[in-house]
C-alpha cells in the first residue's frame, strides 16, 4: 500500500528545449511528452532523485521544485548537482554548501569546495596571506569537520583517504581525521582497496604499497589509478606515448600495456580504447568493451562507451547511438537512433542526447518527444533546421527558409555561412560543430545567429565563431553594417566613440584590453535586436580568450543623427 502510494503521488518531468524567437528557451514536460512547466529557462537540468531541478536564468542559476517555484532564485554562478543532501554553490563571495531547503549552512566562504559530498565529507580550500591553499574536510552539516591544514587532500573511499601536510608527508586519515599511518614516499596516490599508488621520488615510476606502507608492486609504471573491484589501470612508456594496461593486486597484468587508454565502465566492464588513425597525432581512440578477465567482448567498433548501469550501457558507432548488454550485444528492444551521443533511462523514459539534440522515447521504444526542426514565422514562412553530418567529427545545424519567392540564394548562402562544404568521411585533425538561433524577426526584417566551433586535436582549446545574417525576406538581400546609414556618414567614428565611453563609465567592461581598442571597422561585425544596434568583437580582439565576444548595445536613439531612416534597411524593421 505504500509504494503505490508513493507510485501515485510521484510527479516525472523532463527538461526540453524549445527554438524560439529570440532564442532556445528550455522548460519541462511530462512522461507524455506535454509542456507542464512554462518555457522560461535559459538552461535546464534534470530533476533530481529529492525532487529539485537547477534552472538558468541569464547567466546565473537557480533551484526550482516540482510545481516550478524557486526554492532559490537564480542568483548563484554555479550550482553542482545534490550528493547527500548537499549542493556546492558559487558566487561572488566564494563556494559555500546549501542543504535542500536553498539554506546556506556554511558560515562562510570558500576559495575551493569540491564538487560533491562523498562519505558525509567534501574537501574545503582557503587561501593563506602568501595565497597558498590550504585543504581540509567540511561535514553534512557545513562545519570544518577535519582542519584546513593540508597542502593537498583527496576524497575520502572506504572510510580513508590521503593527505598531505606542509612538511610534504603523505598520510592516510579516517573520516574523524585521525592519522591511520604516514609515508616516507615522494607520492602517495588515492586509496583503494587496501592498497595505494606511490612514487618513491618525484621523478621515478609508480607502484603500489598497502596500508602498512610496505611495497607490493615494485615501481615500474609511467601511471597508476586506484583500485576498484581488484583491477587497477595502469600505463608504461611507449615509443612516443603511454601505453595502457590492467593489473590485479599482484601485480600480474590481466591486459597487456598496448592501448590508448582504459576505463572502468562498472559491472566489471572496461572499454579499451586503440588508435583511430596512427598517422594522428593526438591518441584518438576507438573502443572495444573487455571483461574483468581482460576478454574482448566486441570489436573496436565504438566512439563513445557510457557506464554500465543494471547490465546496460550506452554506446555510439559512426552511425548510431544505442544500448548493448554487458556481453557487448546490442539491446534490440531499445531504442536506436542514427547520430552520436548518450542514451539513459531518466525515471519513466529513456532520453537521449543526440547530435546535440534532446529525444525522449517510452521504455518500450515508443518516440515520446523530440526537439522540433520546423520554426514558423508567419502564415507563409518557416524555417527549416537542416542537419549536415558528412563525418563523426562533424556536425552542422543549418537554416533553410520556406515560403520566400525565389529562396535558393539566400539558403545557398545560409549554408555556407553555417559551414556546409564538401568533408571527407575519413578521420579529420580537427572537430567542428556549428549551429544558429532566430535572434530578430520584426517586418521583413529576419536576424539569424549562425554559431561553430573548431577544435584542432591536440590543441589547448578550440576557436569559437559567430556571425550574423540580417535578411530582407521580401527581396532576399544581405544586409551590412553600412547599410543602416545616411551614405557619407561618420558613422564608424560616432560608434567608436560611444563604445569608448561605455569601456570607461562602465565597471563590466572592466575585463577589456584598453590598448587594444581602435574603434570599430566599417565593416565590423554587429547585429540588430530590440534594444538597438549591438557591435561585438571577436576573442582576442580587445580582451583575452575567456572573455568570448565582448558585445556592446547602442539604443537606436543614439544614432538617429546618422541612421538612414528612409533607408531600405531601416524600413524592413521600422514603420
């Protein structure tokens, strides 16, 4: 009687995303795939098991329940997913921990807290006058529970974990803190059923010694993980790279050191990732799934290998994205969805993130809700999402629109502004997604947001790219910056000026480089919305990588001296 209660009474909603204009707004739906919760997030989470979901609002994050109220407003930088009853949040003043309630129960705080409770403990960091970090442990009930007087920590397994202090000794504590026993290593690793990895000196090999302190496997490799479920993996110095291996407690390999890499999948299943192309550089890797013996259980077939989870996991191919069963079968009563990506079971339904879009299907396969490709803007025009993926690597979203007179070079150029260009289905040196959002539709007048980004393996990080159609959609023409303005006109200097005061009167532009800043060019990348005409410069332009495309909005009115406004631009948005 009460778990059918519980049955009744439980409430399953799902985040989906909805293209709209002005942007992709995220709400909920339900098991049915019915929007139950209104689409007013800028981001969506999951729910979790307590019932609460993290939502995002305009750069900042908040905590909403089942009825969609905010047991905390968006006000947070950063909120990590619950672990024990606990979140991690973040902003200006530093990380503190909330309970499920929204309450702050730290009573400070700190300069690092770890991203989740493990053991009833999350590792706490401040700094020091010199600004050294310096580590402990807070409790579940947000109370250093263990001092910050450590030079390092880890997470706590089994009830340990290992520290070092200021006199860069390595020792294993309990969860009181008390010291179980100190090592005379130059590094001692993460604890792992009953054993450690070590390094003699900083500059020699890894082994693994017990609890005790006395070695159990000579140093010899190049690295070494914990234990889990009495295999640990394990790399040697190959000609050019690590090669990776899996070892028992004694030592004795159970697979070879030849691969790329090796993960635990959980359930006593590895992947065991080999070279995609030995002419690369980098170590992409294709993965085969291997037992706990070190037998292969399928071919390298896969690009992407999920944990196993009740004798299932999720895996990707070149062309699909499915479930196999812990003999490497694939689960034919599950869904099976051409593209990359990830498949789970999310309380009643199985969801699927695809090619970078949402699907929900029923546990019994049945296509319960995906994301829409078709985007009406009146009676007669549409926009079409057209999807170009010539190669695992890469991955276009492109606009097509319906309903125009005589469309084909406008969506000819659509294309090719988005990234649609002839590319090899052979492995590339780099990865490329693109995609775009309806930002301005007001009159003839459509803005469209074509979004990339290109990342050279190897590379610290990639190259984000963002560019602007401003179309008439009544005769097909391409608008330029020139074009909002009287011919003759000082208008790049009228807009370097204005965005100049703004650099200086404005703390938020305190970020920029100012001597980089020359003004803008006649032909400077810019856009129109409702709050006038916004001009953005590119990373590295006028401030560091991190900083994105720093963007400047100048009302309409405070360019009216220089705008055309019986121009044909200016008409296609106003009256």
């Amino acid at each position: 009687m009460v778990g059918f209660y519980q049955e009744v009474r439980a409430v399953y909603l799902f985040p989906a995303a909805f293209r709209e204009i002005g942007g992709t707004k995220w709400g909920y739906i339900n098991a049915k795939g019915k929007v139950v919760l209104p689409l007013m997030y800028d981001q969506a989470e999951d729910y979790q098991d307590n019932g609460l979901a993290i939502v995002h609002l305009i750069d900042k994050s908040g905590i909403i329940n089942e009825q969609g109220y905010f047991i905390v407003k968006p006000k947070y930088d950063t909120i990590q997913s619950f672990s024990e009853g606990r979140s991690i949040v973040n902003d200006r003043e530093g990380n503190k921990v909330i309970d499920e309630s929204g309450k702050v129960i730290t009573e400070r705080a700190y300069t690092v807290i770890s991203p989740e409770y493990i053991q009833g403990r999350v590792e706490a960091a401040e700094t020091d006058e010199q600004g050294n970090y310096r580590y402990g442990y807070l409790n579940k009930r947000g109370k250093i529970v263990i001092p910050l007087i450590y030079e390092s920590t880890s997470e706590f397994t089994e009830g340990r974990a290992v520290v070092k202090t200021l006199k860069g000794q390595y020792q294993l504590i309990d969860l009181t803190g008390k010291v179980l026993q100190t090592y005379p290593y130059a590094w001692v690793g993460n604890y792992g059923q009953g054993l450690l990895a070590f390094k003699k000196s900083n500059d020699g090999k890894f082994g693994y010694i017990d609890i005790q302190g006395n070695i159990v496997i000579e140093p010899k490799f190049t690295t070494a993980e914990r234990f889990v479920d009495s295999r640990a993996v394990v790399s040697i110095d190959g000609d050019q790279r690590d090669l990776y291996g899996l070892i028992k407690p004694d030592g004795n390999y159970i697979i070879k050191p030849h691969y790329n890499g090796i993960v635990y999948l959980g359930e006593n299943r590895f992947a065991i990732g080999k070279e995609l192309d030995p002419k690369q550089a980098c170590m992409r890797s294709i993965f085969a799934v291997a037992d706990h013996e070190g037998h292969l259980l399928t071919g390298f077939i896969f690009r992407e290998i999920g944990h196993f989870q009740d004798g299932l996991a999720s895996v990707s191919d070149d062309q699909y994205t499915y479930f196999i069963d812990t003999l490497g079968n694939r689960v034919v009563h599950l869904p099976q969805v051409s593209g990359g990506g990830w498949l789970s079971f999310d309380k009643t339904l199985i969801k699927g993130d695809i090619d970078q879009r949402l699907i929900y299907f029923s546990q019994t396969n049945e296509l319960i809700w995906e994301q829409a490709s078709i985007f009406p803007l009146t009676k007669q025009l549409a926009i079409l999402e057209q999807k170009y993926r010539p190669n695992f690597d890469y991955l276009v979203y492109y606009p097509e629109i319906k309903g125009m007179t005589n469309p084909a070079q406008v969506n000819e150029k659509l294309k090719e502004m988005a990234g649609v260009k002839p590319v090899p289905s052979t492995p590339l040196e780099y990865s490329y997604t693109g995609d775009f959002e309806i930002t301005f539709f007001m009159k003839d007048l459509l803005v469209l947001e074509i979004t990339g980004y290109e990342y050279p393996f190897c590379a610290a990080h990639g190259m984000p790219i963002k560019k602007y159609a401003h179309i008439n959609l009544r005769t097909g023409k391409f608008y330029q910056l020139k074009d909002l303005f009287k011919a003759g006109s000082p208008y790049v200097k009228a807009i370097s000026d204005l965005i100049e005061e703004q650099m200086k009167s404005n703390e938020e532009y305190s970020y920029l480089f100012p001597n980089e800043y020359h003004g803008i060019q006649s032909a400077q990348p810019f856009f129109i919305s409702e709050t006038g005409l916004n001009i953005f410069f590119h990373p590295y332009d006028i401030a560091s990588f991190a900083a994105g495309f720093p963007t400047f909005t100048i009302p309409f009115h405070e360019l009216k001296e220089w705008i055309d406004v019986n121009g044909e631009f200016w008409r296609t948005f106003h009256s």
